[in-house]
C-alpha cells in the first residue's frame, strides 16, 4: 500500500512541477486498456499469452505542438499461462503499480482534429501481489518468489482525437518489455511482456 501512494504521490510531484511552469498545452485524464501478458527470456518458451487489464492516471505536457512529455501512473495485469498436455495448468497473475515516462512525438497538420502520435519511454513497476494457479485447486500467493521491481521500456503509436475546449480521446497500442529478471530463483530467468491497447481522455490543465 504504501509504495502505490509514493508512486502516485511522484506522479502529482511531477504533474505539479511541470505545470507550474507550462504556459500552455498541458492536460490531464484517465486511461483504461486491455492487456495481452506473456513471459519473456532463455526460460520463456513454455508460456503463452495471459489476459488482462490496466488503468490510471496521465498527464500531458507539449514542449512544443510537435513533441510533449507523458507522464503515467497506472495499474497493470501481468503475467502468464502454462498449459501441458500431461498436467494441470498453470497461470501466474502479477499486479504492478506502474510509474513510465514518455516522450511522444505527433504528427500535427493543421485544422485536423486527429493528431497521430508515436512513442518510446521508460518505466518502473512495483510488484502489488503475484498468485498462482494450478489447474482447479486455490490460487496460491507467491509474491516471495518475484523481484520486488520492474524496470521496463515501452513503445507504441496511436492517435488524439479533438473533442473541442482542450479535450482529447486518446487510442493507442504499446508493448512493455522489462528489463528485470523478475524471478529471485538462480535456475531460470523471466521478463514480463505486455501487449497493450488502450482508450483514454484528457482534460486541459493549461491554456489551449
């Protein structure tokens, strides 16, 4: 719990200490997607695809009308099934609060209401809780048994669409690689992966 409020509490610092020097084209909003997890790295190869979801907070700040800076706190399934033919599934479910900074380029054409947008940023996740899975029986808590952080990068592209007044909805698809060998055991390595897509909105917290 309190790792959650210290990543929101840097996200509002943030937000905060940008907008307080920013004249113009900052904005603020919410943002919700679905999430396609699997595990990455030389132990991954018997996992597939687990789904989930995410959702949190997003602030935006245009340096200029080609080029801002997105700052995001969010929630995010992660994650990964085992099936076998010879025995029960597995699935292991992880919970990240997630802090990422982006910068973002847009491709602005003058009086279109839709600006396309592509990204690349960085971000860090603190492990909330990890379950696991097998066949029927109980999910089982297995939180001892992964790194407590993420470090992780991300990309994507996607697209602002103008509602008027300074409000924007916002779709995009991103992947989330980590970085972090997210297993504590000595006998295999594992990066989470995350195939994102989401919708969101923004509401001025400048002038537009």
């Amino acid at each position: 719990m309190k790792t959650t409020k210290f990543l929101f509490l840097l996200f509002f610092v943030f937000a905060l200490s940008l907008s307080a020097s920013a004249q113009v084209n900052t904005s603020i909003g919410l943002r919700a997607g679905l999430n396609v997890a699997n595990f990455y790295g030389k132990d991954a190869e018997p996992y597939s695809g687990k789904v989930g979801a995410n959702a949190g907070l997003v602030f935006n700040y245009s340096v200029v009308p080609t080029f801002g800076i997105t700052a995001e706190v969010d929630f995010a399934m992660k994650g990964a099934s085992l099936q076998s033919d010879n025995a029960p599934d597995i699935t292991t479910s992880l919970n990240y609060g997630q802090l990422a900074i982006i910068p973002t380029y847009y491709f602005v054409s003058e009086g279109s209401d839709i600006v396309p947008k592509v990204f690349i940023g960085g971000s860090y996740g603190i492990l909330l809780s990890a379950k696991q899975k097998i066949g029927d029986a109980a999910a089982q808590d297995v939180k001892a048994n992964f790194e407590s952080g993420d470090l992780g990068l991300l990309l994507g592209a996607g697209l602002h669409y103008s509602l008027g007044e300074g409000k924007w909805l916002l779709f995009d698809v991103r992947f989330h690689r980590g970085l972090t060998d997210i297993t504590k055991s000595s006998l295999s390595t594992l990066n989470n992966g995350v195939l994102a897509l989401n919708v969101g909105i923004t509401f001025p917290l400048g002038n537009y």
